[in-house]
C-alpha cells in the first residue's frame, strides 16, 4: 500500500514546516521524468519595521511571508522560477512551467548538478524574543535613542526579522534552519547636520538606544558649524561604518571567484597585496553571526581565510566557479546569484589592540570620516570607487579634533588605501557595521590609514 504525501502547511511557521514544502516540490520534479534536476529553497521572512522621523514614530511595518525559489536542469539545460503560493497545485505547475522552460533554453556550461547530499553543521542562530519582537519592543529602543537628545530631531529605524530556510535538492541534499537580526539606524539632526549611529545583533535586547542617540548627536553637534576643505589627499581615520563600506566592495567585486575567473577582479592569489595587519575571514561559525550556516545552493558555508596577515589567501565560491576552478564550493551562493557569482556575505576584519581615540590621537594632521555614502565602483579589476563622506567627517590635527569639515567626495583605490605600509592602525572597536549592501554583513573594527584621496567637495 502506497504512503500518501505529508500534507503540506498552509501557514508554515517553523523550518519543518519548509522543509516539508522543499521536499514536495523535489518529488514533483522527480514526476517530471528522467535526466531533470534540482535545487529548491524555502524561506519565510518575518520582518517588522518601525520608522521614526523628526523624534516621532510614524510607522510600523509588519509582513510573514513564503517563497519558493527553484533551478531545474534538463539535459544541462537550465531556468529557474520563484513564487509565493505553496498550495499543491501551485507547486506542481511551478515545476511543470520551469521544466517546460529549461526544455528550450541553450545547454549551460557552467551547470554544475544538482546540490549533492552533504551534511550541515548546526542550523542557525535565533533568539525568540527578537523572531517575535511587536512594535512596542522596536519602539522602546526608538524611545531611547530619541530621548538621548530631546533638543535635536532624531530619525531612522529600528527593524527585526526572523529568517527560516529550507533546502532540498533531487541529489539528496535536505537542511532547514532559522536565524534572527535586530538592527537600528539612526541620526540627530541639528538645522545643519547630522549625525549617524549604527548596530546590528542577532537580538533586539542588545540594541542600546540610549548609547547609540548620543553617539549620533554628539557627532551632529560637532558638525553644526563645518568649513569646506580643499580637495587632497589626507591621512584618514575610518570608524566602522566607511571601513565596512570598503569591505563590501572588496568582497562583491574582488573575493568573488566568478569576477576573478573572467579577469574582473583584483585578486591575485598568493600575493601580498595588503598591509600585514589586514586580515580578512568569512566566517559563518562567529557566534555573532546572523546568518544561516548554509548557502542558497544548500551547499555547507565554510570558514573562509580571504586575507592572511596581508596574503590573498583565498576566494569565494559557489558550485559553478567551483566546478569550473576544478575545486569545491565554500557555500557562498547566495539567492538568485548566477550570474553575480559568490558573495562573502559573513566578513571579518580582525580587530587591533588599540582604542579609538588613541587611533585620532596619532594624526598629526587629517580626517575623522564616520560614514561614506553613494559609493560606486569605477574599475573593479583596481578597485578604485567613488563616494561621499556623510553625517560627521571631522579635521584632525595634532592628534586632536578641531572642528567639523564639508561632504566630501573621494576617489581612490580600495586596495591601494590598505596596501602593505598604508594600515598605521586598527582599532578594538570591531562590531557589525552597515557598508550600503545591507545590514548582518560584515563585521569590523576603525581603521587608520596613511593617505585617502578627495577630489572635490559634494557637488563634484
């Protein structure tokens, strides 16, 4: 007697519950016929979102939601579709319509299978008060920070999310987790500037408002009063935020190993092409990570040397840059990635030893730049972006500061600004820091380095 199906969940609520829904849409695939494979991703995002701006909350946001997202292969010949409706009959034409149109698409090179079955360490990092957070548990961390400066106006938000995952695939590749992120962005606004304050944690509880909104209005007095600065090259002391910023793009348009196969990125394996002070890990087993410990793909995340005291040690891959480098995936894919390639997406800079303050006190003359902003990559292969400096960039001399400077816009070279014998310092400040591509990306410390290069004030 055959076993009928496990029904499916109307309203999922757990990773079981998505893994039931990935497994169902494996056996439709295998209904289709022989030579069709695939990856399946499950994943349910509950997100909630207060706002607040001018020192009032003005909304909250709420949304619980499923989606599907499957890669199929017919003879090597692939599509890939994505929906929100589990039911069973939506899932079935999912898989139909999917095949139908891998059937007519060119055979593509780069297919490296089906996710083989492969086993994952843990299953994520989650707090239940966060995953559970309601508005009134945002807002009393927006009250904080608010209250931190009553004489100023205050805005940004305060955001929770749970994330749940599963994955399946048709080579017998099955993992389900669940993580959460707390995060708040902020700024206190004086009648002409503004400063910024940021923290990301896996829970809501360890977002100090109180501490953040002074941190943001300190910076905000300061620049009240701002002198424009000509356009140079100056030593540069980077708080977390802008370091974070460089670490993004380095890691988007260098680490990755689908940039370095078609000669787009900087890397050169081998090489000591930063300072000795620079070393760079992904690494999904940090406990303060929030992410999940697996990739899209379902492949397990690995502990990722990228920089080694200086060394360009390693790069990122997924299944396709791995099959086509002749080597194994790190599990960096991340969801709708073919044709970005793998991302580091859990990126360390490790700490130094010395204080913030201690970094300023050593500039004779330069810049404090808490945050950059509009960034743009010019030439991945030097890595040379442009952008903004943005809430609080401040003058430095003799080790102390003087006083607030104009926006300014910079162009330079990542790797040039951290080269062997341009770090002079690397802070014990490392948390999560926003560097423009999201939150829950990387973590570092303030930098100090020997030469940055502005161009021009913010209008050019």
């Amino acid at each position: 007697m055959a076993t009928s199906p496990t029904a499916l969940p109307t309203r999922p609520t757990t990773p079981d519950d998505l893994q039931v829904i990935a497994d169902r849409i494996v056996a439709h695939v295998t209904d289709a016929g022989e030579g069709v494979e695939a990856n399946v991703r499950v994943e349910r995002t509950r997100h909630g979102l207060t706002r607040f701006a001018n020192s009032f909350v003005h909304q909250h946001v709420g949304e619980d939601t499923v989606a599907v997202a499957l890669t199929v292969a017919v003879e090597g010949r692939t599509s890939s579709a994505s929906t929100t409706a589990i039911d069973d009959e939506a899932l079935a034409r999912l898989v139909h319509d999917t095949v139908e149109a891998a059937r007519q698409q060119p055979v593509d090179p780069h297919w490296p299978g089906a996710t083989p079955a492969t086993p994952t360490a843990g299953t994520g990092t989650i707090d239940a008060a966060t995953a559970e957070a309601d508005p009134d548990a945002r807002a009393a961390v927006v009250r904080d920070f608010v209250d931190a400066a009553d004489d100023l106006r205050a805005a940004g938000f305060v955001d929770t999310e749970l994330s749940q995952v599963a994955v399946a695939s048709t080579a017998g590749q099955r993992a389900a987790g669940q993580t959460s992120r707390a995060t708040l962005d902020g700024i206190h606004q004086t009648d002409t500037s503004a400063g910024a304050a940021h923290a990301t944690s896996i829970r809501l509880a360890d977002l100090d408002g109180a501490s953040l909104g002074a941190q943001a209005a300190d910076r905000a007095r300061r620049s009240a009063s701002f002198v424009d600065l000509e356009p140079g090259r100056y030593e540069v002391v980077l708080a977390p935020e802008a370091v974070a910023t460089v670490l993004t793009f380095l890691s988007v348009y260098g680490f990755n190993a689908k940039a370095h196969l078609e000669g787009a990125s900087f890397a050169r394996l081998g090489e000591d092409q930063f300072d000795p002070a620079i070393t760079i890990v992904d690494d999904p087993t940090d406990a303060r990570r929030t992410g999940l410990p697996f990739d899209a793909e379902g492949t397990p995340k690995q502990r990722t040397v990228l920089v080694d005291a200086g060394r360009t040690t390693a790069l990122a891959h997924d299944r396709r840059t791995a099959a086509r480098s002749e080597t194994t995936s790190t599990g960096h894919a991340i969801p709708g990635g073919a044709g970005i390639g793998a991302v580091p997406t859990d990126v360390t800079l490790q700490p130094g030893t010395t204080p913030l303050d201690e970094l300023i006190a050593g500039v004779e003359r330069g810049l404090f730049v808490t945050q950059f902003h509009y960034v743009r990559i010019l030439d991945p292969k030097s890595s040379v972006a442009t952008g903004l400096t943005r809430n609080g960039t401040f003058l430095v001399e003799d080790g102390e500061i003087v006083g607030a400077v104009g926006n300014l816009r910079f162009t330079q070279s990542f790797l040039d600004a951290l080269a062997p014998g341009a770090v002079t310092g690397v802070g014990d400040d490392a948390r999560y820091a926003h560097g423009e591509f999201g939150p829950g990306m990387v973590i570092c410390p303030s930098l100090r380095l020997a030469s940055w290069n502005f161009t021009g004030g913010a209008k050019g």
